[in-house]
C-alpha cells in the first residue's frame, strides 16, 4: 500500500484483533499467528501489548488467549454514537411489543450484514441474541431487501465476491435464485428468507435508505415456522415492518 498516511502497525494489530471473528474456542498463539498471517514472534509482541492494553486476556482456563473486556467499550462507543441506532432502538422496541416476535435492526456493510440492535422473541438461542453478529448478505431477508434497492451491477458484484457456502440446509447458493429472489424484494418491498439463516425460522426483512436514498439497513422480524405458514407471516407482518422502515429512512 503506497498510503503515506497508513499504519502498518495498527493494521497489523487489528488483524491479531480480527483472529478471534471465526473462533469457537480460545485461541493459542500459533492459531492466532496462523489466522493474522504473520510469524509467531510478530504475533506474540502484538498480543503482549494488546494484553496490557486489555484488549486480549488468557483464557480463565489458560487454554489460550480471548478478546477483552476493553473492545466493549468501542462497541459502546459506536452504538451509542450511530444516529441510525439511536433512533431505531425505540421505535424497534414499541414494534416488538406489537408483533411478539424477533426484530432486528441490521446494518449494511457490503458482504454482510451486522445486527446491531436486537429484539427478543419467546425463544431464542445463545447467538440469535447477540449484537455484532453478522450474516451473509446474499442470503439474509434484510440482506436481499438492501440488495433490491442496488443496481443489478452491484449486485452482480455482490455475488461474485461472496463467500456462497450454504448456511443451512435451504440456503440458497446459486447465483440466479439469489437474483430472482432480489427481484422479487424488489416488487413487493420486502424479502423473505425460508430456514437459510437459522432452521425452523422465518424472517422478513425491509430497507432503510439513508439521505441519498441508497440502502444502510434493514428491519428484520423473526418467527418459528412451527407456528407460522410463510404467506400468513408476511401478510401479517410487512405492513408494520415497511411503515416502520420509512420512518427511519432519510429523505
């Protein structure tokens, strides 16, 4: 990179940072070196310092290395810093009330989309629940509710850069089916995902433009398909979720 302005060394922390996305487990040194692409003695001086700054601990059962208690405080920071986030937050958490189901605020960020607000229903697992975590755009509703609102160029682009490996046993991977499915978002002003995400579920997602009326987010609502036939739930629930979602849009 010919940036003169670039950090190299930043950039390189962030990466010892950025190991830990796709672990299950603490990591040892190796795997960290392994996953930051570097040696382990460069690895080991990052996570030295990170670990004074509080940014890595040991593992409580010294298995090997976690994030820290400090990275919280940034996602503090951006949360309550992001306007789009603070006016969601009530606005999704009166909709909860109304629909007694899941609902999410997700934020666009290219390949993915990252929740970042989210709204409980009667049954959720452990990550379901979680804030900062991330799904594919290609196959999440509110990912393919942003995608109606692209070019077909940029969607192609999309596509051809992402990671399409199936989720689920219904993901749909094929480059065509996720187009059609675009499309169809596109005609009825929302899109609807069948178990690709998460088994069992339902999810209807709707756009949110910023103030030059391109894509930044989207609304998702949740629901079991034990308890709902596919046709019913959006009947239902896309009025709510589109009236809900140009409110928050920036004209």
């Amino acid at each position: 990179m010919s940036d003169p302005l670039f950090v190299r060394s930043v950039a390189r922390a962030m990466q010892v940072l950025s190991a830990f996305h796709q672990a299950d487990a603490p990591m040892t040194l190796t795997e960290i070196a392994a996953a930051g692409k570097m040696d382990k003695s460069a690895a080991q001086r990052f996570v030295h310092t990170l670990r004074k700054l509080g940014y890595i601990e040991r593992d409580a059962t010294d298995r090997g290395f976690v994030p820290g208690l400090r990275l919280l405080d940034h996602s503090l920071d951006y949360l309550r810093l992001n306007p789009l986030v603070e006016r969601a937050t009530p606005v999704l958490q009166e909709m909860r009330r109304h629909v007694h189901e899941r609902v999410d605020l997700s934020l666009f960020d290219d390949l993915r989309v990252v929740y970042a607000a989210r709204n409980q229903s009667k049954r959720e697992t452990f990550f379901a629940a979680l804030i900062g975590h991330a799904v594919p755009t290609f196959c999440a509703s509110g990912g393919r509710a942003i995608l109606a609102l692209l070019s077909d160029a940029e969607v192609d682009g999309i596509l051809a850069r992402s990671d399409l490996r199936p989720i689920t046993m219904r993901t749909i991977t094929d480059p065509q089916a996720i187009r059609d499915k675009v499309h169809e978002a596109r005609q009825v002003g929302y899109a609807c995902a069948l178990e690709e995400v998460v088994p069992g579920e339902i999810a209807l997602g709707v756009a949110i433009t910023g103030p030059d009326g391109r894509p930044v987010a989207a609304i998702h609502v949740a629901g079991s398909l034990s308890e709902w036939q596919p046709e019913e739930f959006c009947q239902k629930f896309a009025p709510l979720a589109q009236s809900t979602a140009r409110a928050l849009s920036r004209a």
